[in-house]
C-alpha cells in the first residue's frame, strides 16, 4: 500500500495487512533468543527489512511480494521498550465449554504473500539466514490456493471481508494511538481438521456448521 497516513510528527507508511489476496502465503513465527547480541542483531535486520523484500520482489516484478512483520508485548518490551502501542498485550487464552483457544509463544511474526511460492521461499530462507542464532523458529505454515477460492473444508472463506478504503479504515491505527498511526495488531489462530470426519458429514450439516452455503460462499442464516 502506498497511502500516506498523516499525524503529529513524521509522516507513516502502513504495512501491506490489507491488499489483495495472493496464491501463496507463508506464514512464519520465530522467538528471540536471549541475550544483547540478539536484540542488537533484530534492531538491525529491521533497520534493512523493506529493502530485503524488495531485493527479492525485484527478481519477478509481477510476483506482489510482500510481508508483513509484527512483534509480541514482550517481544517489544524488550527490543524497543517505551513508548508502546496502547492496544498491544499477550494474547489470553479462550475457555469455552470443549472449545480451548491456547495462548502460544511468538515474538516476531512474518507474514509472506506472493503470485509464486518460490518467492515466498526465497524471502523466508533470506530473513532466517539473516537472523540467524538471534531467533528459534517455532512455527511455519504454507499457504495455498485451493482450486477455486476455496478453503480445504470445500467453502469459499472470506466473503464478508472489508475492502479497499473500507479495509484500511478497520485495519489501521489512526488518531486514537497518534505515535502509532499506520500500525496495526494481528492475532494469528491455527485451526486443526479432522478432514476424515468433516467429510462424513452431508453437505446440509455442514453448511449448517459454517453458516454460508458451499456452492456459491454466500452467508446464511441458519436456525
């Protein structure tokens, strides 16, 4: 995204969080490592991440690389201290009933988007190499599109999601946290299917599950 947000002091570029969707994604989680070395090291590949991207990018100018990069509340404590984003906080796990939402560790998140996984890749391999002993990974996830559009459960995701300005205006921070304008938060939930068993069940119960039919992704309600 190229739009400028204004505010007190500099002008802020946003991240690319809310541009079209790719046929590849990859999303990568890594902890930092104790020690000073480590932070100095993260402060620096920060410093260089833009051109990092570009430099890939520039290899297949019609691939739309891009990544997003966010932190952990403890993870910018460390690194970055005071001031903080007023909204930003370790994620609290979820009860309800059977249901369990796990609050997982993660300092720095990537999220890598192109035409082409072998962009992907490249970037990924670059930001680790570069980060080297100063991170552990702890989890990476490939992304792909599936057939038409569709999520791996068959339905088309997504449909009710904001666009264009209308994205941006609920995605970005904007007067409410001046010293952050442009920034955003990110929470990241990792479902598990038991494919197996979802695909026993006839296409009424599941549609009633997801609450959009399966044929066309529209929304519906259901009693």
């Amino acid at each position: 995204m190229a739009k400028r947000i204004s505010s007190e002091g500099s002008p802020a570029f946003p991240q690319p969080v809310a541009i079209s969707l790719t046929r590849a994604a990859i999303f990568l989680v890594v902890t930092i490592r104790p020690g000073a070395d480590s932070r100095a090291k993260i402060r620096s590949f920060c410093a260089d991440f833009s051109a990092l991207v570009r430099s890939v990018g520039f290899r297949e100018l019609e691939g739309s690389l891009s990544c997003v990069l966010g932190f952990g509340s403890e993870a910018w404590d460390a690194l970055f201290g005071k001031p903080r984003p007023v909204e930003l906080h370790k994620f609290h796990e979820i009860r309800a009933g059977e249901r369990h939402a796990v609050s997982t560790p993660g300092d720095m998140l990537f999220h890598i988007r192109a035409q082409r996984m072998d962009l992907c890749f490249e970037l990924a391999t670059r930001i680790m190499s570069r980060l080297g002993a100063a991170v552990s990974p702890v989890d990476e996830v490939h992304g792909f599109r599936f057939f038409d559009s569709r999520d791996l459960i068959g339905f088309v995701d997504g449909t009710e999601n904001p666009k264009a300005q209308e994205a941006l205006d609920v995605t970005l921070i904007a007067d409410e946290d001046p010293a952050f304008a442009a920034g955003s938060y990110v929470i990241v939930q990792k479902y598990l299917h038991d494919l197996a068993g979802w695909n026993k069940l006839p296409t009424e119960k599941q549609e009633h599950i997801v609450g959009r039919t399966k044929r066309f992704g529209q929304a519906h309600l259901c009693t």
